[in-house]
C-alpha cells in the first residue's frame, strides 16, 4: 500500500496506536517490533480491541481485509508522519541536546501557548518512534509544533530531521550524554549538528546561545541566526537578544528590555534555557507581557528541577535523568543556594562507556571541591568511587532504609541520577 492510499485511511482514522492496552475505538494499529515483543502477533487483538486497521509487516495468520501488510512497519510509521508534516504549513521547531532539552520545550511551549494553538512533544516521545507518533498528533488547529530530538547514536537526529523537517531549531549544549553510542564529546557534538546542518540545507532558522562558544563555532556556517544570552554579573555576552540577571537564586529574576520577568527555576545553566524561549517568543512577534506570563507560568514536574517541600525537609529534585554535564550544572547552582544543612544524594550516570570511572570520580571530587559536608553516593559505579568521607549505598532501597532509621530533620536535599535508579522513591521517606 502506498504512503498516499494509507494517509487517506489515516485522515478517515486520525488516531495511531502502537500498543493494543491503549486501542482507542477506530485508530490505526500499527505493530512494531522490539527487542522483546512483536506487534504483528498483536494485530488480529488490536482489531476486536476496536482499531480501524492493523498494519503489520510479517504474512498474516488469517485473511482479513483490514489488516494492511507493508514492507516494514517502523519506516511506514516514519513515512506517514513526514507525509503529514507536509500537508501542514506550520512552523516547526526542533530542540536536541545533551542537557535541558525537555525543559527548554516546556518553556517554550508555555510562552507560546499564550499567542499560539502549539503541539509540543508529549513526555518523553522523542525518538524514531516517539516522534513521528508526536507528529501524527497535528490537526489543521496547530500554528506551531515544537518537536524535542532525543539521540543515543551518530545519524539519529539526521533521521528524525528528515521525518519532522524543521524549519527552525536549536542545540541546548553539547554535554557527555550517551557515551557508549557517541563514544565521545565529539561524538555529541557531531550528532548535534546534524539539527544545524538540516537547517543550513533548508535555509531553517537557529536560535544560538551566543554563551556556548562552542554552539556559536557549530553555527557559524548558518544565515539565519539568532542569538541569545542570559547576562549575569559573572558571563556577560553580546547577543541579538540580551537579558540582566537581578537573582539567580533561590529563582531565577531578570530584565529584559526594561521589563521585569521571573521564574521558579534557578541557576544560569535554566537562565540559558530561559532565554531561548524568550528569543523564541520575540521571533513569533509576542508582546513581553506574554513572554513574561508564560516564563513565570512555567512549574517545572516530573522530577526535573522541583523544589518540593515536606514538612521538616526541604527537596531540590532533578532526578530525571543525569549525566557529567547535567550532574555538574546542578551541583554547581545547588553550591549557592542558601542553607546551612545540605545533603547531597548522588545516584549513578548510566550509558558512560569507558568514562564511566572517571566521570564518576570526578563528581565526587567537585562535592569536595564545593564543600559539600554531607553526601550519599547511591550505586555500582558510585560504590567503586574513592570517596572514604561520603556515605554509600549499592541500591536505592538501601538508601531508604537509611532514611527510614534515621528520619533527618531540617535538611536542604539535593537528588540526582540516572532514570533507572529511581532516586525520586527517597522522596516518600524524607520526613
């Protein structure tokens, strides 16, 4: 079946779903592969379920006239959300990076919510699958997609350009994230500017943080570019668009063009992600008022960059996800936040490859260097660390039973790791 013919059942059946627990009455089926399951032997249930059509690409058990036999399922699923970008004359804005890339997009969604009907990607759809699964979500009410790119390996954000077809865009930094696929800092940084190169064969729109000398030589090839730098009295860059920092601490307060503006977040490394909304919004003609309601709207969830509070504790979270780059941002914005009893629990960085010792010494070394008095180092990595003052915990379980012992009073805690490490159970045990 051709990409034409199946974008006609589609716009009959403008829903697609890729797990029969999730059929929604009259979607598309499509059965895709995994490591550990095989979505065609799913098509006949996906039907009953309530599906239109099942798309499968294995010779089916029995005839039924709507199940659709192509020749691979995920290339068709990519095929028919790049044939549906194209019928949408919108723009569409791609993020990729190493650190800050889903809080970026929520910024920028929540500032361009306030003049635009946006799509933004949804939680974390954005890979091969995830993406043109967010893509398939535009209807003719969007005026703006932003689509955030997740790579682990040299070619991917390449691949989902192709599918999405940006027409503006930006890289977040170039941090050691992914190693074991990129094999280096290089390795990040060449799949990042696969975004660039798209851009400049397309003549697509950069928005550059004018900071990150090393984003600014990446870009440099680039016509249209725009330029952005959250100034504070320590960095102080020249850039297209420009805000002052009055506090970096415990939130995020600025000016930008004599207007007052502010945000729940904190630190420079959020000051930056900040900015690229605020550029963002600017380039789409919004008034600051509108930039500025939707910076201060914007409450950060899912454990990235939430203070919670407990009744005799207080909880810096940002336990999403971590890796070198992200890991050493926080700890360096959690040194100036101002109290007297901090305690740092550190889980462990996953996908490092071969840096994995290293990396992971050298976060124990910047606790050090920081004066972190109190830190717990939660992991297998963290346990093989040269850390005699700090305590340690080969599991996160074994942290809780710490805490569930020693119920602390009066702490400022910091959480940080990897996502399989689960660091946001210690929450529900933190007095």
């Amino acid at each position: 079946m051709s990409i034409l013919t199946l974008y006609k059942l589609y716009q009959e059946n403008p829903v697609v779903c890729t797990d029969t627990r999730k059929i929604q009455p009259g979607c598309l089926f499509f059965a895709l592969k995994g490591p550990t399951f095989n979505g065609n032997s799913f098509a006949l249930e996906a039907l009953k379920l309530g599906a239109a059509y099942s798309i499968i690409d294995e010779p089916p058990t029995q005839t039924n006239e709507r199940l659709i036999q192509v020749n691979d399922v995920l290339e068709t699923l990519q095929k028919l959300a790049n044939h549906h970008r194209r019928q949408l004359n919108i723009p569409v804005i791609a993020i990729v990076g190493s650190n800050g890339k889903t809080t970026t997009k929520e910024l920028i969604y929540s500032v361009l919510k306030t003049g635009y009907h946006v799509l933004a990607t949804p939680g974390n759809f954005n890979n091969h699958i995830g993406l043109p699964l967010t893509l398939l979500q535009l209807n003719q009410t969007h005026e703006i997609a932003i689509i955030e790119m997740g790579a682990n390996h040299i070619g991917e954000n390449a691949l989902l350009c192709e599918i999405a077809e940006p027409s503006h865009g930006l890289v977040t930094n170039n941090g050691m994230d992914h190693l074991e696929g990129f094999g280096d800092i290089e390795g990040v940084a060449k799949s990042n500017s696969e975004l660039y190169y798209y851009l400049l064969k397309n003549n697509g729109v950069a928005f550059v943080n004018a900071h990150d000398e090393w984003l600014m030589r990446m870009a440099s090839r680039l016509t249209n570019v725009t330029t952005y730098a959250g100034n504070t009295g320590v960095r102080t860059t020249q850039a297209n668009v420009v805000a002052i920092a009055h506090s970096l601490q415990p939130q995020l307060a600025f000016e930008f063009n004599g207007h007052p503006m502010q945000s729940v977040l904190s630190g420079d490394y959020n000051f930056d992600n900040i900015m690229a909304a605020v550029a963002i919004g600017l380039h789409f003609n919004l008034s600051l008022d509108k930039i500025a309601t939707g910076i201060s709207s914007y409450v950060p969830s899912n454990n990235r960059s939430q203070w919670i509070q407990h009744p005799a504790n207080i909880i810096f979270m940002d336990a999403y996800n971590a890796n070198p780059s992200s890991m050493e941002a926080a700890l360096r914005n959690f040194a100036q936040f101002n109290h007297t009893d901090k305690v740092i629990v550190l889980g462990d960085m996953f996908e490092m490859g071969t840096f994995a010792g290293q990396e992971h010494q050298r976060m124990v070394d910047l606790c050090k260097t920081l004066a972190f008095e109190t830190v717990w180092l939660v992991g297998e990595e963290f346990n093989r660390t040269d850390a005699t003052s700090f305590k340690k915990f080969v599991t996160t379980p074994d942290a809780i039973e710490y805490l569930k012992a020693h119920q602390p009073q009066n702490k400022a805690f910091f959480l940080k790791g990897s996502r399989g490490m689960k660091l946001e159970t210690l929450t529900a045990y933190i007095p």
